[in-house]
C-alpha cells in the first residue's frame, strides 16, 4: 500500500439547530493514499458533505468540530510536513491549503461558478495567489488546463461567462480550476449528480483520466453505486454519521458484511429488474438530535441482535483492508447471512456491472 | 457595450419627449390661466395671451416650445418674477437642488452598503439587530419627521449645526438637510445589502472561492459585492424618486432656495413655464438616473450585457 496522504481520525461535528444539537457526524474515521481513489457512499444526509467540508474547513457557521483530526502529509520544500487540518486558523487554511494543496468539485456546476466573471478569470485567479504566477504565466496554464479537460477552442472560452457554457462544460472548468495549483487532493463530491448520464460518464472518464496522468488522490462522494464500482479502489460505507464498513471495491461489492452494505447493494436497480418491485430498505434513518444508543442502523436492520440496541458495535476486522462495525461479526454472534433473495440480487448486479468494473483498475 | 449604451440613450431621449408632450397637454386642459385676476378685462386678458403666445393651437405652442427649450429657452415667468427667463431662475436654484440630493443619495448608498454588509458578515449579532432596527425605522418615518427632530436637537439645543440654509455656507449647512433626506436610502440599501450578501455569501460560488483559497478580502468585495450589488442597484432608482418628492418638503423646512420649493410656489399660481421647466428637470433627472442604473447594470452583469448589447463573439 501507498503512502498515506490524508488520514481522518475520530471527527465528530454537530450542528447548531433551532431544535437542539444535531449530532451529525459521529467518530469518522478515514484514510487516503496516494495516487488512489477513496468513495464515500451513503444516502442523503449520512454526513458524507460535512466530512469532506471539514477537511477544506468550509463548514458553515452553526457547524462545529467537536473532536478528532485530520492529518495531511505533504511535500514543502522538499521536506515531509505532517500537519492537523483542524489546527489550521482559516486564514491558514486559505492561504496554504485550499486550492493549494487540496481542492474540491461541487455537486451542481450551474451554481458553483461565480456569474460575474470570465471563467479564464476564474481558473487563474488561483495560480496567482497560491503559485505567485505572472498574468501571461497564469494565461498560458489555464489554455492548457482547458485543453486537459477537454474543452475545444479554449482561447474563445477564456472570455466566456458561466452563462454562456452548458452544465457539462462547466463542471469541467469547475476541475480547470481546481487543478490549476496541482493539488495533492481532489475532493469530488457528487459531481456527476447534476449533470446528465451522458455527461456523467464523460465526467467520470475525464477524473479517471486526469488521475492517471497526474496521480492524484481523489476522494468521491456519491450515493450511487455505479459510479463507486467505475472510479474508486476504496469504499467506505457511511451511515448515519459514522462509517459502518470499509474494504475494498471488490470486498465491498462481492463480500460485504454489514446489513446496511447488504441493503443499498440490493437496492441498486439493474437491467433485468423491469417486472421486480425495486428493493428498498424498510424505515428511515434516525433523528441524529437524539442520541444514539446502540447502533444506529438496528431498528432498519431484520438481522438485527439484542446488543445491537444496547451497545454500540466496534470496527471489526475481516481482512486487512475491510472492517464492518456489525456485531454479527462477533464470534459469539449467530452465523447470519443475507437473505437469499438479496444474496441473489447482489450477484445478479454484480455480475452485470461487474464484468466489465471488477476488472483491477490500472494507472499506467 | 457601446451599442448598449447608445440604445439606452435614444429610449431615453424619446422617453423624455413624450414627458414632455404629456406635462404639456395636462397644463393646457388644467382650468384656471396665469392671469386670474378679477381687475383684468377679457379685453386684457386677450392682450395677455396674445402677448405671450397663448392664443395659439396647442399643437404650435407645443412645436415653438420644444425649438425654444433645445437651445436653452424655458420661456420667461408670468407671476413669480414678472419676464424674467426661468432659464435664470434655475440657474441659480439647480445647483443647490442638485447638491444636496446628490450628497443624499451618495451618503445613502454608502452608509447602507457598509451597514449591510456589516451586518450579514456578522449575521445575528447585534450589529445585525441594530441594522435592522436602523432600516425599519428609517423606511417608516417620512424624511421631515427626521428633518425636523434633527433641526431641532442638533440644531437648536445642541447648535452644532444651522438651522436654515444659507448660501455663504453651503457645506455646512447643507449636512442636516442631507442626513434627513438620506435617512431613506440608508434603511432600503442596508436591508437590502444585508439580504442579499447574506444570500450571495451562502452561494456554492462563494463556497467554490473559498475551497480555492482566495483571500476573504477578495472573497468579499470582488466574488460576493458585485454579485450582491445587482439587485441594490435595481432598488436605487425608485429611491431617486422617493429622494426627489422628499426634497420638495425638505427645500421648505430648511428654506432651500432650490427648484423644489420654486415648483410648489409654481403650482399654487398657475405659473405654465415655471411648473413646465421644474417638472421637465426632474423628469430628466430621473430618466438620467435610470439611464445611468441601466448602464451601471451592464458594467455590473456581464449576462445583461451580453444579452441586450454586443454579441459575444
């Protein structure tokens, strides 16, 4: 295994709400090696967002870090630096980190640029206040940039404002502009979500692409399953604020072990499911302004134990990249597998996407 | 841009003359005549109006009026100052009008953008609370509420500033009536502002800049100001207006001897050219500043200017 570029432990954050303190992310723990891609998936409000915006520190302000670190380890001036993120002031974090070393791409490009200003303005106001470029310099780069990302005519489309480009185009300025310092990360936070199938997959291609040439590690976050089986070589499975299980793209998808990994597997439509009804996990997740007890997927979760409702399970370790925090993996824990229908599921989407995804991923 | 501001001014132009051509009909079929006194003879009268040109068809009347008006002729006063050319009288009335509404409006808009900004950077504090509380009070209470409460703590108890207006002093005593006068803009800017940077502030642009490490400085005024300041500017124009109807009030309380008051005094005997010139100025000076709004729109927005000027080539 690579080295270790970014490497969370224990974050918790809450946030400030009118009705109380919302306890969203729970204990995260996370590691990023170089050159590799690492996906978070989870559904809608599982604190995937608030983990990646507290490693750029763009949480908003009723959003608080409670506790934890984040660990980055760089190159400056040719010596190793290892540095806590969240003992960074903001200003810190501006001036040496965001978009420096670390950038990130938002979920829906028509917004996420600023309206009032060339986007050859925005690709080079970057280079010119971390990298201390000239204008020309800065010029130069940016047709370049454009070119990586595959936009035609990049001289025309230096002068252009977001207005006048389509949704696809602009999300690929958005990665023109967050790549323009070499950053050592790439956080990618939905970024297909938006965007049209079509467009999605050219998107997909072109991160994969742009990762190979530069080596850069990526940290993607999605809800959707096909994609995590295109772009990542890690997953990690969130949960209602923590990560109930991680491993690696082939153990996640053909040998996963927690009920919830089970659920959203099966719940991913297929070609051949057109006469089935679409699985969907029964119940909601919890109300993260009461506390958890137990774990939290329990009342969701048909295999679920007695403790699972007392106490809260710990990591444990299948392999030595997978973990689960089920306690169906304790020993003493009835030998409990997925349904058959599900087993059944899984292997018909795996298979289908598989063929083709499960192939190993090469760089070079 | 060029073509953009060159459609502008034309719309403007026409805009004007159609004012015009409007104040001029309402004048002519308004009862009563400048010589409404009982001692005049119709014999008289018919003197009069031949004297003056009021004899004439409306439509000539109006053609004379607008040749005459081009190079500078607003005709003379009938009662207020017997044949004297008002084209004086403005002379001497314009600049002051002018002066104390443009330090209004400038007073206005920059203390409402500092306040509102303030006040969204430091969302829910009491600089915020005290912001609104400013705005709400200065939309509520009309602007000779303020021009007297200020004449009278700050110019009578406390003497720190005249009371009246006086020509040799004109800085001086013009800042009462300019903080009165102001007091509007300042409460519809700063909420304003404060609602919008507020927005623009909580927008993926501003959070993409801030992953890419800009400087807050820059975050503020160059990504977050400009994008705020669109809909601001939309709102200045009809202040302008509010600011000019308050002037009239404001000219008589602080005894300006601007064209607000000269208007009033117009009005109340039937002075055609007096009533005619003011009310063409202030016409002007509203399409003027809506002409200049338009323009300072597309400097501002790049969609507006590509959209309704120069193609994008």
């Amino acid at each position: 295994m690579s080295e270790t570029v970014l490497s969370i432990r224990n974050l918790s954050i809450s946030f400030k709400t009118s009705n109380g303190m919302v306890n969203a992310i729970r204990g995260v723990d996370l590691d990023l090696h170089k050159g590799e891609t690492v996906a978070i998936v989870g559904e809608s409000g599982s604190g995937k967002s608030v983990t990646v915006k507290a490693i750029m520190r763009i949480l908003s302000s009723n959003q608080r870090i409670n506790s934890g670190s984040i660990t980055f380890n760089y190159e400056r001036d040719g010596k190793r630096v290892s540095q806590d993120l969240l003992k960074l002031s903001k200003k810190e974090m501006r001036n040496r980190i965001n978009g420096k070393r670390i950038a990130m791409v938002f979920q829906d490009p028509m917004t996420s640029l600023n309206p009032t200003m060339t986007i050859g303005h925005q690709i080079m106001e970057g280079m010119i206040i971390h990298l201390k470029k000239s204008r020309s310099e800065a010029y130069e780069r940016a047709l370049e940039l454009l070119t990586l990302v595959g936009i035609t005519a990049p001289e025309k489309r230096m002068k252009c404002y977001p207005h006048q480009l389509s949704g696809g185009m602009r999300q690929r300025v958005v990665i023109a502009i967050m790549l323009a310092c070499n950053p050592e990360v790439l956080i990618c936070d939905e970024p297909t979500t938006a965007l049209d199938v079509t467009i999605q997959a050219k998107i997909l291609e072109l991160i994969k692409d742009i990762q190979a040439k530069t080596n850069i590690s990526v940290i993607y976050i999605t809800h959707d399953l096909g994609v995590v089986a295109k772009v990542a070589d890690y997953v990690a499975v969130m949960y209602a604020g923590k990560i109930v299980e991680r491993g690696s793209v082939n153990e996640i998808f053909y040998d996963p072990k927690h009920p919830y990994t089970w659920g959203l597997l099966s719940s991913m439509p297929d070609i051949g499911s057109e006469n089935e009804k679409l699985y969907t996990i029964p119940g909601s997740p919890p109300n993260l302004l009461n506390k958890v007890v137990g774990d939290a997927f329990a009342p969701r979760n048909v295999h679920a134990l007695n403790i699972d409702f007392k106490q809260e399970p710990p990591m444990f370790k299948v392999s030595d990249t997978h973990y689960a925090a089920t306690w169906l993996l304790h020993d003493n824990a009835p030998r409990v597998e997925m349904s058959d229908t599900l087993r059944k599921r899984i292997d018909k989407v795996v298979k289908e996407v598989g063929s083709e995804w499960m192939q190993p991923h090469s760089y070079k | 841009m060029g073509r953009y501001i060159f459609k502008r001014l034309a719309l403007a132009a026409i805009t004007i003359l159609i004012i015009l051509m409007v104040l001029f009909l309402m004048l002519e079929y308004m009862p009563g005549s400048p010589f409404n006194d009982e001692k005049i003879t119709a014999a008289q009268r018919a003197v009069l109006d031949a004297k003056y040109g009021l004899d004439q068809p409306v439509f000539f009347r109006f053609i004379d009026y607008v040749k005459s008006m081009l190079t500078g002729d607003f005709g003379v006063s009938y009662v207020i100052q017997k044949n004297m050319p008002i084209s004086t009288m403005l002379e001497a009335r314009l600049p002051v009008t002018i002066q104390i509404g443009a330090q209004a409006i400038l007073l206005g808009t920059l203390i409402g953008l500092i306040l509102g900004i303030i006040a969204a950077l430091r969302h829910n504090s009491i600089i915020d609370t005290l912001t609104t509380f400013i705005s709400v009070i200065g939309v509520s209470f009309p602007s000779y509420v303020f021009a007297l409460a200020l004449s009278f703590f700050l110019g009578s108890k406390l003497h720190w500033f005249p009371i009246l207006y006086s020509p040799a002093k004109p800085i001086v005593s013009s800042i009462l009536p300019t903080i009165a006068l102001s007091m509007f803009t300042i409460a519809t800017v700063a909420r304003f502002a404060r609602s919008e940077m507020i927005e623009v502030l909580n927008s993926d642009y501003i959070l993409l800049s801030e992953s890419k490490g800009v400087t807050k400085r820059r975050l503020i005024f160059i990504h977050a100001l400009r994008n705020a300041l669109i809909p601001i500017i939309t709102v200045l124009a009809p202040l302008v207006v509010t600011l000019m109807t308050g002037s009239l009030v404001i000219e008589q309380i602080f005894s300006i001897p601007g064209i607000g008051s000269l208007l009033v005094t117009a009005i109340q005997i039937n002075d055609y050219n007096v009533i005619l010139a003011v009310t063409f100025i202030y016409s002007i000076m509203f399409v003027g500043i809506m002409l200049l709004v338009d323009i300072l729109y597309g400097i501002i927005d790049p969609r507006i200017r590509l959209a309704k000027g120069e193609k994008h080539g």
